[in-house]
C-alpha cells in the first residue's frame, strides 16, 4: 500500500495525537511540516492535522479516529 502524507507543524499537540494514531494502527505516512512548504500554508493552515492520500486527491481532516482511518484507508485503495 502507498505511504499517506501527514501533514502538520511542530509543537502541535493535535498533530502529535494523529501521529500516535497512525502508528498505532501500523499506517505508513510521511510527516510534511506546513510551516515549511508554502504550497501547503494556505489550504491547511487552520486544518491540521491532515491525512493526505498519496495521490493527494483525497484528504482527511482532524479529528479522526480509527474507523475514520480504516474507512479512508479502504476509499483510498479502490
């Protein structure tokens, strides 16, 4: 399976407990600090955490749990 995009900033305890979620569930992801990619700051600056697909087309936005996880996970795999 593709490896998701987390996306996020230092310091962010909402980011933190997404990650913690991610790994907990062994889902693969790249963490991208928005603070440090301006093509990002704009449509995420008030969303984050969120869930990127790896086509990017898709996105889940905080909060989400494990069946958000799972079920997007699914979506995304078909």
């Amino acid at each position: 399976m593709s490896q998701f995009f987390l996306l996020g900033t230092s310091a962010c305890h909402l980011c933190e407990q997404a990650e913690a979620l991610l790994v907990s569930l062994n889902i693969s992801y790249s963490k991208i600090d928005i603070a440090e990619q301006e093509q990002y700051q704009a449509n995420y600056a008030v969303k984050i955490p969120v869930l990127l697909s790896p086509d990017e087309q898709h996105e889940l936005c905080w909060p989400f749990d494990k069946d958000k996880l799972i079920n997007f996970q699914h979506i995304i795999a078909y």
